[in-house]
C-alpha cells in the first residue's frame, strides 16, 4: 500500500494557536500507521522482503489504541509498505527533503528493512527508531519498507507508531520544530502567565499561510512568528533543561549476567565513541561491581572510562555496588553495598560518589537515608515511585527522614530511557517547575534496561534544539551538579518521615523463594564467620581471611540486584546466581569452621569427668546472654550419652526424632562466647526410653498451652500464661491458597483482588507425635494442596516462650499464593515490622478512615518478624521467621506470605522442595520488653556445637565472653578487620528499641577503642560518643595491641 497526502486543512478558530501546530505538523509530518500489509507468518526473509508478495497480505485493522497487534508466543509479523513521495503535503513541497521514517514498536526482535537492506534492528528495550530514508527526497520517488517482528512470549507484540517526517533543508525553516516550539512555548504560558496567552494568540497571525506553496517565503513567514515571540524568549531561556546521557542498565532481568557484560561493553563502547564527536556529552553510569568486570576483563576499555572520568565527561553515580533491592536485605548488607561501592570509586576513579542513584530498586526502606550519609553520600535519587498503583508521590524534591532523625536530600528522576522529545521535556519541565518552584530540570536521554545509552540521532537533535531560542537552555551535567543546583535554588523543602513504600511489585518479597533463603544464610553465615575470625585473630596465631571474605560479600551484594533477589528473572539468571549463593556460603562456612575450630582447640580444658568424656563447645554470635536447646551430633549411636557442666552437673538430655545420632540438651551461654559441657558416655547401657505418646494433642510448657485441630492440623488455641488469656479467635497457622494471576507483572505483583479469590484449603492427611521428650515436644501433621504436600512439625522447647512451626513443601502449583494465618484475640489499629536496623509502624487494614497510601499497603515487607500488639500495650503475638519477608495485617490478624507461583518470567517459579520455619510468640507488654528482635536474631543465627577433638589442658583462652555492649536494645552489626589499617578492628552497633542506649563496650579481646567512625571506616564527630540515640547505627574503630 502506498503512502501518500491528500486531506485538506481542519478549521479551527477557537485557539488559533492550536490550529496553527496542527496545520505546521501536517505539512511535513504524515501518520502512515493505517498503511502497512501484514502478514503473520514467519515467512522466509527473501519473501517477506517482496514487495510483490505484499499485494498477497491484508491490512491490519488497529486497536483501540491504533496500535498494530497480535498475539504473544513468540510469533512472527510481518509488515510492508511502499512509501511514495508526493509533490507536496497540504501544498507545501516536499521536494528535497529530508524524509524520516519513526517508529516506536513492542517486540522481542524488531529488523527494518529499506529497500531491501536491513538497516536497523531492536527489541523489547530498543524499541524505537528514527530512520532516514531520503537524504533530499525527491517527488515521486518509492522507498520499500518491511517490518520483521515477534511478540514476546508474555506479552502481545505491537507496532505502537510509525511516522513520516520531512526536514526541510537549511536555512529553511522547519515547521515541525515551529510547532514544537509554539506547543513548549504555550504549555509554559499557560502554567505560569496564562494571562499572555491572547497575546500568543494574536502573534500568530504573522504566519502567512497563503505562502505555503513557497517553501523560501513560507519560512520567512514562520521568521516573522519568531521576531513576534520575541518578547518571550529571554523569558523561556532563564529556565534550563540539563541532561545527562544515560543506559538503565539491569545486570539480569530477561537475560543471563553473562549478557550483561556483552550490553555493558556495546554500550560503553557506543558512548565512547560518541563523545569524540559530541564532546559536550556528558555520560553517567551506576554500579561498580560492573565497572569491576571491565576492570578485569576490558582493562583497554576501563582505562578510557577513567580518562573519561578525568575529563569529567563520565560520572561515576554509584554509591551502592549495584542497584540492590532495598527492603529485603539486612542492615549490614546495606552497609557492605556502600562500603564496597564507595571503596571501589575512591581507588579506582579518585572520588566517593556524593549521589545514590537507584532509579529502578522496588521501594526503599526507612533507615537507607542514615546509612547513606554515614556513607558519604548526600543525595538520593529514584523515580521509581513514579510506578505507584494508587497514589502519586506528592514530592518532586524533599528531604528524606530516617527514624534516627538523619536527612538526605531528595530528587525524584525524571524517566529513564528517554529521546529527545523537545514537547515531551518541555511538558515535564513545566510540571517539574510547578511542583518545586525551580527552573532548572534534568532529563535522561538514552536507550535503557538492556543498555545502549544515547543515539547519535539524540545528541543531534539536542544540538538542534540548543539553537532554538524558544526553548529552555539545554545544558550537559553531572547529576551531584544538578543536586547542588537545586540544593541552592529550591526555597522551601518538604520532610518525608517514612520509608519509600512502592505501591507495586508487592510479590518480589515472595517470589522465588529459594534466592530469599540463600539471602539469609549467607548474611548470617558472613557475620558469623568476620566475628569468630576476629576473635581467632585476636587471640590466636590466626590469620584473617579479609580478602576471602570480601569476595564472598561482593557475590552476595551482587546477587541483592533488584531483579535476582526479588526473584524476578529469567530462569538462567538464577541458575548462575544459585552458583554464587553455593560459592560465598561455602566460603563463609569454611572459614567459619576453621575459626572455630581455631578457638576450640585454644581453650582450657578442665579435667574431664571420665577417660571417655568429650569436650562440647556451645558458640553464641550474639551479644546477649542466651539458654536454649542445642543438638550435638553422637560419636556412637549405639552408646548412651550424657551430657555435664564443667562443674559436674548432669543435664537433662534427649534424642532428636528426625536425626537419632543427635543428642539436645539447654545451653546458657554468655554474650558472644562460649561455654563448656561434657559429653560422657553412660556406664549403664539400658536403652533410651522411647517417648510416651499423649492421647491428645497438645503441647505445653511453662510457657504456653497449645491445642491442635485434629482434624485439621490447625492451631485450635494457644494459652499464654505470662498473660493468663486466650491468643487465638480462630484457627491458627490455618493455610489459605489464592488464586494470584491476572498481571502483567507476574512474578513482581499479587493480584489486588486475591482476597476474593480464595481456594479450597488443604486437607488433611496425618497427624502424628514424633516426641515429647523432657526438652521438647514434637507433633507432625501432613497436609495436601492440589499436587502439593506441606509437612509441619510443631515445636515446642521446655525453656521456649514460642512454639516453631519448622515446614518442608513440595509446591507444585501455578498462579497460586499461600499464606499463613494467626486471628487474635487481641486488636489495633498498627502493627510493627522489623526493618534493616530498625522496626516501623504500619497501619492494620482495612480502615476506612486512613488515606489511600496508607490503603495501599496491604502488602507489607518486613525482615524477621511482625508484631501486633494490643492497643493497650499489654499484650501481643510476634510471627518470627528464618527466610521470609512478605506480611500482612489486619486489626485482629497477622499473616505470613510462604509461597508464591507465577509464570513469567520463570515458568517454574518456586516449584519444587522449600523448607523453613516460622514461630508464633505470645508476650505480654510490648514488643520492646518481650524482645522480639532478640528472638528474631535467635531463630536465624542458632547457637552452634562443637566437639573437640584436641584437648589443651594450659589452653590460652581462660574467659569465654570475648565482647559485652553492655545494653540489651544494641545489637551487634559486625566485628571485622579495618579496611586499610591491618591493626584496627571496625565493632558496628545499632539500638534496636527505639530508646536511648548508654554504651559500655567491654572485651576480652585485648581491643582498645581508637574513634567513633563512619561506615567508609573515616573519622566521626558525635557530641556524646558514649550514647546511642534511638535507632541510631554506630560503628567504632579499636586498636590492638
């Protein structure tokens, strides 16, 4: 089908100046979307090229949205057009003309073919084009044009719009511009001086339309428009539009890390290049775990990077060692991002980056703007809150709040992935002027997700439209530039006082579960292994292994990237990312082992009670006193064993139903030490008595009574008696399964509707006691979902004020969520969630009289726990877990998500085996006096055993608690080796109650402390050094000698 002008002028007078941009595009701007034949088969390229064979396809009729669809799965469509060029559009000659053709397309794959000639290709990221079919186009001329597209397998393919434009040649005029100009120029009129607008009005009626035919004269008409707009030019150009180039890059989404690195060098290649023929291009990039693989792999590539720094044309805007996700990952992981990231720009270009540019992570937890300025960085820039679902972020630039009272200064981005669109940018200028009083904005031109930065197309229009007088000043920049701009211009700042609560995405705290797990174990197994490691060192003739563990960190930061952890990836991506789960895990447990061991052999062994007596070694990471039930694997099965303190005491012990070779008995061991016991075997050889099965089904101890449903296997009540009432309104770790499908963004959303969409619940298939031993009881029931089985031990410790729900699953379900719930007897109008280094309130819902940001958190992260605490603060329940993060909360009720199961972009999403435990603690008061955090840390970090094998009877260590902070609401972040200073040791610290905290650091690791300093480990003021503000992080360097 061919192309060509035929219609006639619409008459417009209400608004001559709308009029006036409509006729100026129609003269050299035709929509040809209505044009293309189509054919939806993946026909061999020779033929879909045919223009011949195009007579054989049909048009395809346009959507509602005129886009040109067709269905997901991979398929091929293609489209033909035959362009011919006309004498004249709307009588104004087109004869040398540039001819463009744009296009902006929603496909996996996209090639352009014209004449033939395969003249750009795209897909899902690069999905525009604009592409010069005629240099000088002359009349009658035919240029041949095909589309190959394919859909993406999740989602339909489009061709969204295709566009002739025609560029006069210089000096002419260019009416399309013209127009372009008018609309800027209006749009700020109307926001700022709406009462000029008759005059901008008038002003137009110096466009002689009678010359259109006359290509030379028309423009000096369209002159004579610009000398009548005079008066508003230098008032246009006291506003600027600054710009940076930029390539949102994702280190894995839809494609394996391993693509990333071909991306990232295309892309740093491609502006490179650039920049010798647009020096003005100034060029900025996140991430130095990426910077790091050129480093290493493109060291030639790396070098003009930092020439490039240098120069001050390529902005390091790091800040963090990737762009992680934010609400999921422990404090001190948030720590490390910094460090590392800030460590690695300041050897590698000569500078810390003042900016955390994280434009894309899903939501920001509330203490990020602390541990950013205890990091050096000053400014906080996202625009991801712009993807809210309900409400619209009501700031533009405001300073953002910890708990703590730590301010950072704000900017929210404009979007990522952006052209020059000179409308576009002036529409976004004008609202961002609106909202902020600043007449300075910033833009981000560039091809983005996969890579691919700026086009040369874009840094050629820009220098067009930095010629225009009619228009903001555009102006390259850094983004620290740009903060320190508006820091100094904007009047009036607002304070938000809350976390970044991203009203989308709500299943990345569910999603994948396995990438959740691994998150947990590594962080707890690196604090361990730096803390034992620490010790060894500095007691022993141990050598840290700083270098091993630094790796390790970096592999788990790397795979905290706001699309492997939320679990939102193709399936390659985390089959290489479970591969660096295993390395840093193993690494950490290595040397967490050899620390240990290291320390266990050093200590002095008393006099054992017989010949046959093994030393047990029982490690608390923790720095508080704990007494819990431990396990210590047997020697001999066939043997009975005791087990003894150092004092001769026998203790209480009992076989664990699950692993026979394993022996418990209660543990009190001091604050980040060790404690000794004998493990003896009995000179009687009578057998263990085996456990005597109750006819009912409860467990009990001094603590709690707990009823199960034998029928269901449910919770029928749980009795507290600290607080003597009844916990339960209902049946309690009840599982209720929803259908979740729907949305576009599988794996990254819940369906807002789910609660409608309950399924029949699991039914039982056995209930069974598998102990009731002195130390604990065990009751198991086994439950079938579908084609899923859930195996769940409830537990019970005789010194434990919490029933452990400890649950293996076979989930084999699509497109179906479980959630665990515990209704209470008790009710408020906020529950409280554990947040990295701190905890947050957030409202119970639903509450009609709370605003629709509040409504919209019906989905909630939280790290490992969830309190609700009765509004009259005597009594409440925490739900306590060891690897998952998403809950919810109602007045009376909380629920704990376990699974989900989406379908895209990973098709086997969370099938397969999971295990984990989750805990239900009644406490009377508040959640601060039951320390709840102290019982969340205790399920996630247990205590350790050990035998040793290598008795010293003169060991050098005499005292087992090596570290006291000397205050219940501080919580040990991390003992490790300073940075730089091989002598110094970095303690960090955080109160944890939101209190006051006195701290009294004592050791018995011959530490002396040195100065309280920031998390880059550099000298830090504070007015009283010996205080711990609430939620305040607090790291100290000592000395040893």
């Amino acid at each position: 089908m061919q192309s060509k002008s035929t219609p006639e002028h619409p008459l417009e007078q209400e608004n001559l100046v709308d009029s006036a941009m409509l006729k100026l595009y129609q003269l050299t701007q035709l929509n040809i979307q209505g044009n293309w034949q189509a054919c939806l088969d993946d026909l061999p390229v020779e033929k879909g090229l045919n223009p011949q064979t195009w007579q054989t396809w049909s048009p395809r009729q346009l959507n509602a949205r005129e886009h040109i669809d067709w269905p997901q799965g991979h398929l091929v469509l293609w489209l033909g057009q035959v362009i011919s060029i006309p004498n004249d559009q709307f009588r104004y000659p087109l004869a040398d003309c540039k001819l463009r053709l744009a296009l902006t397309w929603w496909a996996e794959q996209a090639e352009i073919f014209v004449n033939g000639a395969l003249v750009q290709a795209g897909d899902l990221y690069d999905c525009t084009a604009r592409i010069v079919l005629s240099s000088a186009a002359q009349p009658g001329e035919e240029i041949t044009v095909a589309l190959r597209l394919v859909s993406p397998g999740h989602d339909p393919g489009a061709l969204v719009g295709s566009q002739l434009i025609y560029e006069p040649p210089p000096p002419l005029l260019d009416p399309g511009k013209v127009a372009d100009e008018l609309a800027v120029l209006q749009g700020y009129l109307t926001k700022f001086a709406p009462e000029e607008l008759a005059s901008l009005n008038k002003a137009i009626n110096a466009i002689n339309w009678s010359h259109v035919n006359d290509p030379e004269a028309f423009s000096l008409s369209l002159n004579q428009l610009h000398q009548h707009l005079a008066p508003w030019k230098t008032w246009l150009q006291q506003r600027q539009i600054n710009w940076i180039g930029h390539a949102h890059l994702d280190l894995a989404w839809l494609w394996p890390v391993a693509e990333t690195w071909e991306a990232a060098e295309r892309t740093f290649k491609s502006v490179l290049n650039l920049q010798a023929d647009f020096p003005e291009l100034i060029f900025c990039h996140s991430s130095p775990a990426l910077y790091a693989w050129f480093e290493q792999n493109r060291p030639d590539l790396f070098a003009q990077i930092q020439a490039q720094v240098d120069k001050g044309t390529w902005e390091i805007a790091a800040g963090l060692w990737v762009e992680s996700e934010l609400n999921l990952i422990s404090g001190e992981s948030l720590v490390r991002q910094v460090l590392y990231g800030q460590k690695y720009t300041q050897e590698k270009f000569g500078c810390i980056s003042k900016t955390a540019w994280l434009p894309d992570s899903f939501g920001f937890c509330w203490q990020l703007p602390q541990i950013l300025k205890q990091g050096g960085i000053d400014y906080f820039l996202t625009q991801k809150l712009r993807w809210n679902d309900t409400t619209e972020f009501p700031y533009e630039v405001f300073q953002w709040r910890s708990p703590d009272g730590t301010e950072i200064f704000s900017i929210m981005l404009p979007p990522i992935g952006e052209q020059i669109y000179p409308v576009k940018m002036g529409t976004y200028a004008q609202g961002w002027e609106s909202a902020t009083g600043v007449k300075d904005c910033l833009w981000l031109p560039g091809v983005g997700d996969h890579g691919g930065g700026p086009t040369r197309d874009m840094l050629e229009v820009a220098r067009q439209w930095q010629q225009s007088s009619l228009f903001p000043k555009l102006q390259p920049t850094t983004a620290e530039r740009f903060c320190q701009q508006v820091e100094t211009q904007i009047q009036q700042v607002p304070v938000w006082d809350d976390e970044l609560y991203l009203e989308l995405h709500r299943g990345c705290y569910t999603s994948h579960a396995d990438q959740k797990h691994y998150n947990r174990d590594c962080e707890k197994l690196l604090y361990e292994a730096e803390l034992w490691n620490a010790i060894a060192t500095l007691t022993l003739d141990h050598s840290y292994p700083k270098d091993d563990l630094e790796q390790a960190w970096k592999k788990v930061l790397f795979n905290q990237f706001h699309d492997i952890l939320p679990g939102s990836s193709i399936p390659q991506v985390f089959v290489d990312a479970n591969c660096d789960w295993e390395s840093a895990k193993q690494t950490a447990t290595e040397h967490l082992h050899i620390a240990l061991d290291a320390i266990a052999s050093a200590i002095d062994i008393p006099q054992a009670p017989t010949s046959d007596s093994l030393p047990v070694i029982v490690f608390n990471s923790l720095n508080w006193p704990r007494s819990e039930l431990v396990w210590v694997e047997l020697p001999d099965t066939q043997k009975r064993w005791q087990i003894s303190t150092i004092e001769g005491e026998t203790q209480p012990v009992q076989r664990h139903p699950n692993q026979p070779n394993s022996l418990g008995f209660i543990a009190a061991v001091p604050s980040v030490g060790y404690q000794l016991y004998w493990l003896s075997p009995l000179v009687s050889a009578k057998p263990d008595q085996p456990d005597i099965a109750p006819k009912n089904w409860i467990l009990e101890n001094d603590y709690l009574q707990v009823q199960v449903n034998e029928s269901t296997g449910e919770l029928a009540q749980i009795y507290d008696k600290a607080t003597q009432r009844q916990m339960l309104s209902g049946p309690g770790n009840q599982l209720q399964f929803f259908t979740d499908k729907g949305q576009y963004w599988d794996a990254w959303n819940i369906d807002p509707n789910y609660e409608h969409k309950r399924l029949p619940g699991a039914t039982l298939q056995s209930i069974e006691w598998l102990s009731q031993g002195p130390l604990q009881q065990r009751l198991r029931v086994k439950l079938q979902f579908g084609q899923s089985q859930f195996c769940q031990d409830y537990v019970l410790d005789t010194d434990a004020p919490l029933l452990k729900i400890e649950t293996t699953v076979d989930w084999q379900e699509s497109q179906v969520l479980v959630k665990t719930v515990f209704p209470l007897t008790i009710s408020s109008d906020s529950a409280t969630y554990e947040i990295p280094c701190g905890a947050i309130q957030r409202p119970t819902l639903p509450n009609p009289q709370l605003d629709d940001r509040e409504q919209a958190k019906w989905e909630v992260p939280a790290l490992q726990w969830a309190d609700l605490t009765d509004a009259n603060g005597m009594a409440g329940v925490s739900i306590l877990n060891d690897c998952k993060y998403g809950y919810d909360a109602k007045p009376d009720q909380l629920r704990l998500t376990l699974l989900r199961s989406p379908n895209w972009p990973d098709p086997g999403c969370d099938r397969g085996h999971h295990q984990f435990t989750y805990a239900i603690y009644p406490h009377a008061g508040s959640w601060q006096t039951a320390r709840t955090t102290h019982k969340g840390y205790e399920i996630n970090r247990p205590l350790r055993t050990l035998i040793s094998l290598d008795q010293q009877k003169q060991g050098r260590l005499l005292q087992n608690q090596f570290l006291s902070l000397g205050t219940d609401n501080l919580v040990l972040m991390a003992l490790k080796r300073s940075e730089d200073q091989p002598k110094a040791w970095v303690m960090r610290c955080y109160e944890c109650h939101g209190e006051e905290a006195p701290l009294a650091v004592t050791n018995d690791l011959n530490l002396h402390f040195k100065q309280t300093i920031d998390l880059l480990e550099t000298n830090y003021e504070m007015d009283r050094p010996n205080v711990v503000a609430p939620w305040k992080i607090r790291t100290l360097m000592f000395t040893s000698q």
